[in-house]
C-alpha cells in the first residue's frame, strides 16, 4: 500500500524527460479494472497503461553463524508514468517513465537504520522494465559511486531474486525467495478500493509467506541469512482521494501460519477516512475484513528528530472474529525514511514483533506516511 502523484510530479520537475507538465490524475492512464483477468506470472510484471505500480518486499532475517544478528529489509522497485506516450525524440533516452527504488536494511542487534534510493529515467542503461518472457521484471542502476544494478527478477521456479547494492552506504541484499502460499488477491479479484468516491483503486495482490535466504551487507559486513519476506504488488492510474493525506499499513505473520493485511487511508486531521483488510489463511484461502470487523489502536508515539514527524508506535491489532488479538511493537523505533532526492519525502517503514496474552505471536512490516510538516508521500 502505497501511493501515486505527489511524487511523480516531483520526478517530472526533477528528470529533464522533455515533457512540459504531468498529466491531470488519470487522464491517458487506463484505471483499475475490477474485471481484470490475473495470470501468473505475466501479471509480475510491468503494465504500462497504468500510470504507477511498484514491486515491494521486506523481510526479516537471521545471520547463519552469527548468533543474536537479525535483519529487517525493505526493497522496493516503483514504475512512475509521467506521460503516457513518450516524447516524440529521435533519441534513446526519450521516455514517458521513471523508475525509483527504495532499500533499507535495519540492524535489529544495534538498531542501525539504513536508507538508500535510487531515481532514474527508465532507459537502458539506467533502468527499467522487463518483457512478459523476461525473466527480468524491473532492474534501476546502482547509486553512483556503486556498480551494477538493483533488480527484481523471476527465478524460473515460481519464485524471485532480488538484489540491491549502495557501497556508499555499506549496504546490500542478494536474495532468493519461494512462496509457501499461492498469491492472495487483497480485495475481491484483486480489486482494492481507496475510497467511496468512484475510480480511486488499484489492483493488488500479495505474497505473505516467501521462504528467504541469501546475502545481506551491513556496515560493510556481509552475511549469509535465511527468513521470511512479503511481497506486495499494486498498480492504479488514481491517487489518494481528495481529503486524504496518507496511510497506516500492516503486513503481519502470524506464527500460527495465518497473515494479516491491514491498511488505514488517513483524513488530515488523523481520522481514518477508508480500511482496507484481508486474512489469508494456512491454506492461503483470503478472507476480506469488512471495516467494522477489525480495529487498530496506536499504543505510543515516536518524534523523529530529523524530520519532526511524530508516528504512531506501538499498536493493539484486533479482528474478534478470527480470534485475533495483537500487541504490535516495532523493534527499531527509528526505521525512518527521509529522501535525499525528492524533498520532502518521508515516511516510517521497519520490523515489528508480535504478541498475544504476553506470548510470542509472529512478525511483520508497518508503513506509515503521510506524517509531518512535510508529508510528501512514497509513490
């Protein structure tokens, strides 16, 4: 969950990509369709009719050898649409699309929070986005100072491989994940509304459950690891509805092999203004919450001292129905993400743990946006 236009227009300002304005929100962009026909794996990857989609993965991971040093991560790939069709250059480098990627590696022994991001216009050999027979599905070129590339590629066997690089920043990822659950489609068919108002929605699915392992780089230390991630993936032509200003997002494991997917649409003065749930099963049978039949409450505050946000941390996460009741704690109260490369953007992303009636309960992601005096959201 993630959303559209603030900063697309900040990448047509910042990317000379010869186009005099971005487009009115959907006009030339094909919308969501509630109809649409999923097949797999085609649909990993890029549909270019939409103006934005991304392919996000986190995950929490253990350092083989190394007892006690776990690793939270977030990798993050997004497809912006500037123009429909691009410009009409006799030249390579003309495009209509940029291709942005976020990565943070969070030290769970230290609590050591890493950005790093990327923003490139989406032409060899900068980045872009493979064809439906390409096993590449989106790739952006390393931070400059770095070599190769960040990538999000199919393995051939149903799963992916992902990597990352920023020597700058003494960070990387090389994993490899498989799915133990089919995909889960957030919505019915997939379709997954951001408002009552008509045409605010995108298409969503997930992956809850990816079995990890790989290489992960921190401080400049590199360790094999082994885990479990998320895969969330969403494309839309619309962005958030007139009156909203940013979201609350939960990806959680539960360790009796349940995964919850919650999201918050936030009004400017905090009130939830659309929720959004699901509830996939061992099985990997999806359920959709309706909003009265799940509630989250913030426990706790953070002020971040960069950026004067103040996020909520710490939440009670309860769907009654299904039995669940959950004290969510994040690890590293300081998992922020604030851009070098687009003002003003910012937002909280880290590892939280789970609990129930003081037991152990499982693992996720929260992703909080909107925040601050600034507030300029992710794509």
């Amino acid at each position: 969950m993630r959303s559209r236009l603030a900063v697309a227009l900040a990448l047509a300002v910042a990317l000379p990509v010869a186009l005099a304005s971005a487009p009115a929100p959907s006009g030339g962009w094909s919308p969501a369709d509630p109809a649409h026909r999923w097949s797999f794996p085609r649909d990993h990857h890029a549909h270019s009719a939409t103006r934005n989609e991304w392919w996000y993965f986190t995950g929490i991971v253990s350092a083989t050898g190394a007892p006690g040093r776990r690793f939270g991560y977030q990798l993050t790939l997004f497809r912006v649409g500037l123009v429909p069709d691009p410009p009409a250059l006799d030249s390579a480098w003309a495009t209509g699309t940029a291709v942005m990627g976020h990565a943070a590696i969070t030290d769970l022994s230290t609590g050591a929070h890493v950005f790093s991001e990327v923003v490139w216009r989406a032409a060899p050999p900068l980045g872009g986005f493979g064809a439906a027979d390409d096993p590449v599905v989106a790739f952006a070129r390393a931070p400059p100072g770095t070599p190769g590339r960040w990538t999000v590629a199919l393995d051939g066997a149903g799963g992916f491989a992902v990597a990352m690089r920023d020597d700058a920043r003494g960070v990387a990822l090389e994993l490899s994940l498989r799915p133990e659950k089919p995909v889960a489609l957030q919505g019915p068919n997939g379709y997954s509304r951001k408002s009552a108002l008509p045409g605010y929605a995108s298409l969503y699915y997930s992956l809850t459950r990816l079995s990890t392992s790989g290489r992960l780089t921190a401080s400049g230390e590199t360790f094999p690891v082994s885990g479990a991630s998320w895969m969330d993936r969403e494309l839309g032509s619309s962005q958030l509805a007139p009156g909203q200003r940013g979201w609350d997002w939960w990806s959680l494991r539960l360790a009796d092999g349940r995964d919850l997917m919650l999201y918050v649409l936030r009004r400017p003065d905090g009130a939830a203004d659309w929720r959004n749930g699901t509830l996939v099963g061992k099985d990997g049978a999806v359920t959709v919450l309706a909003a009265d039949a799940w509630s989250v409450e913030a426990t706790g505050t953070w002020r971040s001292p960069e950026t004067g946000a103040a996020y909520p941390s710490g939440w009670r996460v309860r769907v009654p129905g299904a039995g669940v009741d959950l004290t969510v704690t994040p690890i590293v109260k300081g998992a922020e993400n604030v851009s070098r490369l687009v003002d003003g953007l910012a937002y909280w992303e880290g590892p939280v743990t789970l609990a129930a009636g003081g037991a152990d309960a499982g693992e996720g992601y929260v992703e909080l946006t909107g925040y601050g005096p600034a507030g300029r959201l992710p794509l």
